[in-house]
C-alpha cells in the first residue's frame, strides 16, 4: 500500500508539475503483481479503470487501472 501511494500520487505530482513521471519499471512490475494477485484489489482503489486498461502493458496499464493516463 505504501509503495502505491508513493508511486501514483508521486506520478500525480509530477504530472502536475511538469516533471519527470516515470516510475520505475521495478516499482511498476511490483504493483502490477499485486494488483493480479488480488482482484478485489480495484474495488478499494477509489478509482475507475479506464477502459481498455487489460490490453495495456507495463506503467502504462498501472496507471490505466488506477484511472489515471
């Protein structure tokens, strides 16, 4: 949990500033795992995935699943 919020609201505030919003390809695999490893996962996120996000790959499908991108 620590580590999701850390990385997403990290991207939020990148984005917002206009800097570097990269997250590591680690950190992003890490996330994805989890999210896999427990589908009940989306329901408590607070967000809506965008739709289409399954068919995405890497930080790319994060951010879809957790309704930002």
């Amino acid at each position: 949990m620590r580590v999701s919020e850390q990385a997403l609201h990290g991207w939020d505030l990148a984005r917002a500033i206009g800097q570097d919003d990269r997250i590591d390809p680690p950190v992003v695999d890490a996330l994805l795992a989890a999210i896999d490893a427990d589908p009940t996962s989306r329901a408590w996120s607070g967000f809506t995935p965008r739709a289409g996000a399954e068919r995405l790959a890497g930080a790319a499908r994060l951010l879809a699943l957790t309704g930002r991108g």
